[in-house]
C-alpha cells in the first residue's frame, strides 16, 4: 500500500479506493444507567480517526480477485521483536468434503482453506473442524515506524482476531490473546474498559458482488438510527464470581422510548462456553444485526438482555442460574426497562452452552418464554418427554439450528443429543419445531446467521402450525 492510499484510508474515503473505520462502526459514549456499575455504547459510524487514530484496521475495496477486498490489520509496537495476528479466517469449500454433515460414525474434517484461496460458496469454519476452534496465525512485519502490519483478502463478513507480542500463540502459556487498541470493544473509552474486558477485536468486511453473490451489509454498521449497549450489575446472593452480584448486557433498540405506550418485547439471548455476557455484543455483532433488521422493519423493535451464565456454584441442569434468571434478572429488566411483564412477549436463545440452556429452560420452565431458539445444542441424554412437558411446549414456538459440518451434532453423549436428533426427538413427541442447517461448523459465522433466521422467522411472531394439530 501507498503513503497515498494509507493516508485516504485513514481520512475515512468511502466509495472510492478504500473504506477505513472500526471494525463494528461504533462510537463509544457512556452516560448512567439503574444499576451499581454501568457502561453504555451508542452505535455510530466514524472514521479511523475518531477512536483510533492511524492504527486501526484499514479495509480496501481493491476490485481485484479473489474477494474484492483486502484488510490491513496494523499494531504498533516499536519495542516488540514479534507480533503474531491470529484471525477467523480459514474456509471450507462444501463442495470439497466427502460427506456434508457429521454423524456418529463421520467427524467432518474441513480443509482450512486460506483467504488467498476462498472461492464463492466457500465459508468460516475452524480447522481441523471441533469445538476448541484453530484458527490460521501468521507472523507480522514491522516498519521503521514500529507498526507491525499484515494484509490479507477477505470476503464479507465479520471477522474476530487479535494479536500475540512477544510471545507464541501456539503457547498460550506465554503470552495471552490482546485485542487491537486501535480498535477496541464498545465498552472501551481512552483505552480503558468500562466494565468486562475482552482480548479480541472484529472486523467488517462488506461483499463485492463481482466476486460473491451473497449480500452481508445486514452484518454492517446501519445508515440508520442505532441503538444502544449497556453492561449493569444487579444484585445475585449466592453467585460465586463475582460473590453476590453479576453481569449483563442490555441493547436498547434504536429510538428505544422508556414512556412508551406500548411496552417493548424482551429477547434474553445466552452466549457459549468459555465465553460470558460480552460475547453476542463483540463477536455475535449483535448491535449491528438488530439495528439493521430493525431499521427494515424486517423486526420489531425489542430490547435484549445477554446475561453471565458462569460463576454459579455447579446444579443440576443449570437449576441455579434459571432460578437466578427468572427470580432475579427478568423482574429486574421489567422493573428497569419499559417492556411487556407478559411471558407471551420473551424470547430466549442460545449457542452451544447457551443451547443447552435453553433447552433446560424448555424442559423445565417453558412457561417463563413464548418463543425458544436452541443453536448448536441438543436435548439432554436420557430425555424422555413426560406428557406435562409435552402439553407445554405445543404451547411455545421452537427453533432448531445448527451447521451441517458442526462437530455436535453427533451430540455429546455426556451433555446433550445434538441438534438433529432433538429436531427428530420434539417432532415424534409432537411438538412442532421449525429447523435451519447451514454450512458451517461450531461457528460465529453460522450463529450470527442463525440469530437473524431466528428473530425474522419465529420470535414474537404467531405460531406456524396450530397446537391441536399436533399429537393427535
């Protein structure tokens, strides 16, 4: 890249050459919340400049093949003898695999194709394919100014990456993952986190139809109003870390109005294991994805609540936190936030650890929500439907998705069935599901597609078969 086209980039040119700006698009900005300690995001567009200076990630639209964009992912360090970016960027060509889905008895292993190799049809999935994702690390080269830079192409999407200095990302022992300065979560102001930290950073890439057909500006920052990100601490006897206390997220539709006539709908949306409350709100992109379906009125307008789901002392089913959930957290967003105290208007999803909370919900307090999005996860083992259990699902709709080449849909026979067979399971007991599999493995790529699939076909919308129909 040129002085000249690096110095466009980072004046934010758009349309021509080159496109700059945080990864997500947003503008941090903090004001107070109903709650003991408190950050919030307003969603905004900007240049590289209004938050980062001239470190950020710069994105080109380059027209060249194979993707019609390249990223330049930038770190200063002058003092560092390494900086390693390690990002979510291998592929797997369908087309390639000698069967399409998993099974008990065939472990899809997807082929870990390279940026420089991605054709149309090709998407993310971490290689070898499981659940403990490995994704491709590359060494970056330093500059006389001590910028450590690495330019790759990259189809639409988001991608989350971060860096290694001075240490071995193969090695985690030796140094930990750190997110890019330049380009930080929503909760960071000057650098500073203003509650949960998290060691990585995403990226937005949009699609040049001359190189792939599949249009991902619902992905990307909206043109229109944004809505806003909020962490509180609300009281939690009996959590164990943090002791007493917890965490969530709150989104805040665009406009969101607190004297509303109508109350708005809640959406309680469950991140995975290893991650907690920030997860749908940095990697999901989930801000994004809703103000965009949003703004389309291709959804109403709802506020969502992304609680912690760790730190509990170990309970059977995750008893402990669904009795935090439906004691402490829901009644603490309707007294809060203007929204419907009606179980007809909640919503609950979920990936992998969080799919199997909201099966667990299901199977046990189906009356709290109207509306149940199982991704990744399937029933617990040794589930046998009691008819009580039955009669109360044919009264909520539910939802099933998962990847083709996902590793659990087997289902871990410890932890749960997979999604297959709970789609199998639900129907033969009958209940009605609606389903959706997509290429791709145990992956944000297909969860955040999943996500949108899930709000636009099923939540707070009437149910597609009717209850007496089924089980006859």
């Amino acid at each position: 890249m040129t002085r000249r086209e690096v110095a466009r980039a980072v004046a934010g040119t758009v349309g021509g050459a080159s496109i700059a700006g945080p990864a997500l698009g947003v503008t941090p900005a903090f004001a107070s919340s109903n709650a003991s300690s408190n950050a919030s995001g307003a969603y905004g567009k900007s240049a590289v400049a209004d938050r980062a200076g001239k470190y950020g990630p710069l994105v080109r639209h380059t027209r060249r093949g194979p993707t019609g964009y390249e990223v330049t992912f930038r770190y200063h360090a002058p003092k560092a003898t390494r900086v390693q970016l390690k990002g979510e960027w291998y592929f797997e060509r369908p087309s390639m695999l000698t069967q399409r889905l998993t099974s008990p008895d065939h472990l899809v292993e997807t082929p870990g194709l390279l940026p420089e190799q991605w054709k149309p049809g090709d998407v993310p999935a971490s290689h070898p394919n499981s659940t403990s994702p490995y994704w491709p690390v590359v060494d970056m080269t330093k500059g006389k100014d001590g910028v450590w830079t690495h330019t790759t192409p990259l189809p639409g999407g988001v991608y989350t990456y971060g860096f290694f200095v001075d240490g071995d990302a193969e090695d985690t022992t030796t140094t930990g993952q750190l997110p890019d300065p330049g380009n930080p979560a929503w909760n960071v102001v000057d650098g500073v986190p203003q509650g949960t930290a998290v060691d990585r950073s995403q990226i937005y890439v949009p699609s040049d139809p001359d190189f792939s057909p599949v249009d991902v500006s619902w992905q990307g920052p909206s043109d229109g109003p944004r809505g806003t990100l909020r962490q509180v601490t609300y009281s939690s006897p009996g959590h164990v870390t943090p002791v007493d206390q917890n965490y969530l997220v709150l989104y805040t539709p665009p406009k969101y109005d607190a004297k509303r006539a109508k109350p708005y709908p809640t959406f309680y949306l469950s991140h995975g294991g290893g991650e907690n409350h920030m997860g749908w709100s940095t990697q999901g992109n989930m801000a994004n994805i809703l103000d965009n379906l949003i703004n389309a009125g291709e959804i109403q307008p709802m506020v969502v609540v992304m609680p912690n789901a760790t730190g509990y002392a170990s309970s059977s089913q995750d008893a402990l936190h669904r009795a935090d959930l439906v004691q402490r957290i829901v009644p603490w967003v309707e007294a809060h936030y203007n929204v419907s105290t009606a179980a007809s208007d909640r919503a609950y999803s979920g990936l992998s650890a969080g799919g199997m909370r909201t099966s667990y919900l299901m199977l046990n307090n189906a009356e709290q929500f109207a509306y149940y999005g199982m991704m990744s996860a399937g029933l617990p083992p040794g589930t046998v439907l009691t008819a009580e259990q039955v009669a109360a699902l044919r009264k909520v709709s539910i939802y099933v998705g998962s990847g083709w080449q996902d590793p659990i849909n087997p289902g871990f026979s410890t932890i749960h069935r997979g999604p297959f067979r709970a789609v199998r399971d639900l129907t033969a007991a009958g209940v009605h599901v609606q389903s959706a599999f997509i290429d791709g493995g145990h992956e944000w790529h297909v969860w955040r597609i999943l996500l949108r699939d899930f709000l636009t076909r099923v939540a707070f919308l009437p149910a597609t078969v009717a209850p007496e129909s089924w089980g006859a």
